[in-house]
C-alpha cells in the first residue's frame, strides 16, 4: 500500500470482488466449508456480497462524474455481446435465471467505471491482482499443504488434483497465470521507474517470491490451459523492436485468433501442429475427456441459430441428459467457445468473434508505446486460447473480468483527466511525465466532455 500512495481506499472494492472470483464463495468462507459448485449461488450472503460491490462501485464512480452513456457508446461491440444475451432471455427455458446471471455479468462494469475514476488508473488495476495474489498464493500453498479436505479431490483416473483455494485445480491454474501477467507488468513498470532514476534494476524480493509461488501453484495445479496461457502472455508482453510492431501484432493476434476455427475445422492443422503440442504437454487430443463432451454438442442439440439462452443448458434437461449418457455431472463445456454456442447459437458466436476483432485491432492500433495496451493484448490472447479448454467468455469470473478491464475504452470526463495532469500523488506514485501523457491519451481516443 506505501508503494501505491495516489490510490483510495475505494480500490480495495474491485480487489476484494476480485480475491472471491478467484477463490471461493463468500459463503463457503463464511462457513468453513468446501467448495458446493458453481459461482453463480443463490446463497443470500452471496447475493449480498455482489449487491454491496457492484453497487457500491456504481455510486462512487458516479459521485466521481463518470459518464456512463458515453462508456457504453464507446464499447459498442462489448453492449452488442450484452443486447444479444438479453434479448436471448426471451427464448431462454429459464427466462429469470438467465436474467439475473447476464444482469451480475453486465453490472461488473460499474467496478470497471470505479477502477478507471481512480487518480492512477493503470496503478489501481495492477493493485488489484498483485494485491490478490498476495493473499491468495501463499493461501493456495497452505490450503494444498495442511487443509487436504478443502484442497484436494481425486479424479475419474484417480489422479490427484490440487486446487489451493478455488473449488477446482483448473480455476487455480487460471488465477495464477493471471496473476503471474500482472506481476510482469507490475515489474516492467518498476523497471522503468529505476532506469528513469539511475536506480538498480535487480528483480524485487517481492515481485520474485509472487512470481515464484505462481510457477510452484502452476506446476501443483498440472493445469496445462493455464502453462500454455501464461508462455503466450508473457511473449506477446516482452516482445521489442520489430516483434512489438503493428504489422507483428496484427499476425500474431490473427493467428491466435485463428485457432478456434482451425481446432475445430481443420483436422490436418490439430494433427500437424495441435497434436504435438498437446503430447508435448504431456496430454492427448481427448483433451482430458473433453471431446467426449464436445462430440454430444452438434447443430441438433440446441437451435443452431439462436441458441437457448445465457447460461442456462448445462442447468436444464438437455444438459442433465448429456451428464447421465457420459456419468458426469458436467457444469460446462469445458470450451468457451461452445459455451456461447449453446447459450446463443451461431450469432452468438458472431458477437463473440465480432467483439474480439474490434478489440483486438483497437489494441494493436493503439499499443506500441503503451504498456498497458501490450499487456491488454496479451491477456486477450490468453483469453483466447484457455477458452479452447475452459470457458470464462461472458461469465462472471477472474478472466472475464480482467479482459473487460485490458481491453474496454474508457472516456474519462475532462475534469478527471485534468486531475490526471496536475495530481502530484500521481507523480509521488512513480510515473514520469510520458507515463502521464499516455494516461491521458488512453481516454483522448475519445472526445472528452
């Protein structure tokens, strides 16, 4: 917190909200008990617990004048995702339950508005995950070493599975690799600071111990998604020179964003280069039994256009019937991308598509002398590819959320970015004058109030 002095009180909101989507149920705290399923309880400490954040997030970004309408003029493929998934409550089985989920999924943007009201924008997001990862780390370690009824369960093949303080080992791979970009970033900009200074540039104690219980918890977890994910990351986040340009950029992000369609599609890619991968990676192709999955979900199982609503197969009766004919209790796809098929169908997947483009070009037209851009475009990679294997598009959890944060425009209202200008606990928290002129280009994009 002394490293952060231009940061409120306020950020410890979204770093709380974050530190319980990245581990369990406030409930499950509350009691000391193990994990009991899904995030989306209907625990009424739960419930409250998102009321209080999200709602309190609203009123202190609004007391502090952000314009809502013009941040949701300036995602319009972002609102496209949200219209969509609202408009698919009408034709939704369990048209209440779906509207509640996709209502808590769109109401995380007034954290987002809270984050990005902050005197230091740039430093409250990397406060929030380096905060979190303090916490929850070394937490995981503990939990997997002392606490074997909470962190640890045995899969189908028998295997041992650790799972720190998420309810799966998959969501701790997930929460590490994602913490583990940060810290990087969090790292460069230290960096930075001390080059600017005439400072030593030796790795901080604290950064290194964060990252190394990252590495430890990664290789605990055996979460292969999340390895893959973080190697992307942190390429896409060192890259310099000519591998940092727009043309550079914009092949790598194609080619990543290719991958979903050549997995599926194109045999001869998944056996020439996916297949190496995978066995490299000590896997095979049944991706852990996932394929089993996916081999039941066809342009039969659900309307193919539209889909049967946000979040609401796996919970209703075509997806009970799935679960009995394979004998697992399946919560999701185990694929983002067929998650969204099953929700929306295929115009569901052209929001998606249609959104990750828009973003992604917006990044990468943006991004070369602006870190937190590369950094936006490096998670939005990851988000790509673990959704091949997991899914965390349009659902309320720690990627998602930190995708909106990386990837959304924020147009910041005069007043705040003059304040961004002239605040000297900005300058105190170590950025220098460029820093400042790229914070105040990030909202210049857009014309200001």
């Amino acid at each position: 917190m002394r490293r952060r002095p231009s940061l409120s009180l306020a950020v410890w909101i979204p770093t709380f909200y974050m530190m319980i989507l990245g581990s369990r149920p406030l409930s499950d705290w509350v009691a000391g008990g193990g994990y009991n399923g899904p995030r989306n309880t209907n625990n009424p400490l739960d419930q409250l617990f998102f009321v209080a954040v999200l709602g309190g997030s609203l009123i202190i970004a609004t007391k502090r004048g952000v314009n809502w309408l013009k941040f949701f003029a300036s995602n319009l493929p972002l609102m496209l995702v949200y219209l969509y998934f609202v408009c698919g409550v009408l034709w939704s089985d369990d048209p209440l339950g779906s509207g509640i989920r996709i209502v808590k999924d769109f109401a995380a943007l007034f954290v987002v508005g809270l984050v990005f009201s902050e005197k230091d924008p740039l430093q409250a997001i990397r406060a929030i995950f380096i905060r979190s990862a303090c916490v929850l780390f070394p937490l995981s370690i503990v939990f997997n070493h002392y606490f074997p009824d909470f962190a640890r369960e045995f899969g189908p093949n028998g295997q041992l599975m650790l799972s720190g303080v998420t309810g799966q080992k998959n969501a701790l791979g997930e929460i590490v690799f994602l913490f583990c970009i940060f810290i990087m970033w969090d790292y460069l900009e230290l960096l930075e600071l001390r080059r600017g200074k005439g400072m030593s540039r030796k790795m901080s104690w604290d950064h290194f111990i964060l990252f190394f219980m990252g590495v430890f918890l990664l290789v605990q977890s055996e979460s292969k998604t999340a390895l893959v994910c973080l190697a992307v990351a942190a390429a896409m986040t060192i890259r310099k020179g000519s591998l940092a340009a727009k043309p550079a950029s914009t092949a790598a992000y194609a080619a990543v964003l290719s991958t979903p369609f050549l997995l599926f599609f194109s045999k001869e890619f998944s056996d020439v280069i996916i297949e190496p991968v995978v066995t490299a990676l000590g896997r095979n192709m049944t991706f852990t039994g996932r394929t089993t999955i996916w081999e039941h979900i066809t342009l039969n199982t659900v309307n193919p256009l539209i889909g049967c609503g946000y979040w609401n197969f796996w919970q209703g009766p075509h997806g009970a019937e799935i679960s009995k004919e394979i004998n697992w209790a399946i919560p999701t796809a185990h694929c983002g991308y067929l998650d969204i098929f099953l929700d929306g169908g295929i115009l569901g997947l052209a929001v998606l598509f249609y959104m990750l483009g828009a973003y992604g070009w917006r990044l990468i037209r943006q991004g070369r002398q602006d870190r937190f851009r590369v950094v936006g475009l490096a998670v939005l990679c990851a988000a790509i590819i673990y959704n091949l294997s997991e899914s965390s598009f349009v659902r309320v959890g720690p990627l998602w959320f930190a995708t909106v944060l990386m990837m959304v425009e924020f147009p910041l209202r005069k007043k705040v970015a003059k304040r961004i200008q002239t605040e000297p606990s900005y300058q105190s928290a170590g950025s220098n004058l460029q820093r400042v002129k790229e914070e105040v280009a990030f909202s210049s994009s857009l014309r200001l109030r």
